[in-house]
C-alpha cells in the first residue's frame, strides 16, 4: 500500500509540476501575444502618421499634401492650408501630436503678430521635430 501511494504522490507532483512550470507559461505567453502584438518599426510610423492626421484634421485645419515620412529626422511632413496660406509642417514621430499642435498655434499666432507689425514675409516651414522649432519666411 505504502509503495502505491508513493508512486501516486510522485504522479501527482510531476503533474504539478508540469503545469506550473510548462503549460501555464504557454498559455499566459500566448494571452500576452493576442492582446498585445508587437508593433514592426513601419506598422510603428503609420500609427503616428494617423494620429498626426486625425488631430490636424479635428484641430480644423486643411491637409493639401502629406504625410511624407522623413527618416532621418524621424518626421512627418505636411503641406497645410492656414488661413489660406500654404505651409510646410514638419512634425516629429517621437512626441505628442496634441503638443506639436499647440506649438503650432503659438507659432502660427506669434508669427501673425510679427508679420503684420514688421512687414515680414509669410511662413513657408515650421520645423518641430528637434528640441526648438524651427520656423523659415
């Protein structure tokens, strides 16, 4: 009797065993793959690229051309139609679209100040993908 136990408790541990350290970890590892697949660097660059052109587009502006991935600046350029001038905006992949829009509207307001006391010729380029903007007349 004793022999029989022995041998159903060692049954019984292997089981276990096998279950904690085998098939569990397969299961969980395949839960983990479905709900969160890992993005490729260019499924990466268009998930951007659309959440830039959603928040464009719901900030009320109007795309004329774009977006055109610019990889060694890691950007995203646009031609806009503000205030019917045409603008080249480039945004950068590695921050919040909602933060590059508002810089953009503190660019776009500030330089409309500065055009119409100086004079100065209108935007053609607003930079915002290093730590500054960059902004060319």
């Amino acid at each position: 009797m004793t022999l029989k136990r022995f041998l159903l408790a060692l049954l019984i541990a292997f089981t276990v065993l096998v279950f904690e350290f085998k098939v569990i970890p397969w299961v969980i590892k395949g839960i983990r793959q479905k709900n969160n697949p890992l993005l490729k660097p260019v499924q990466e660059v268009e998930k951007r690229e659309a959440e830039l052109v959603y928040q464009i587009k719901d900030g009320g502006w109007t795309i004329l051309q774009g977006p055109f991935y610019q990889p060694r600046t890691r950007g995203v350029e646009f031609e806009l139609l503000i205030s019917s001038k045409k603008i080249k905006v480039v945004f950068s992949l590695d921050k919040e679209p909602l933060s590059q829009l508002a810089s953009l509207q503190l660019i776009l307001k500030e330089s409309k100040i500065k055009q119409d006391s100086s004079g100065e010729r209108p935007l053609k380029l607003i930079d915002l993908t290093g730590t500054k903007p960059y902004v060319a007349f």
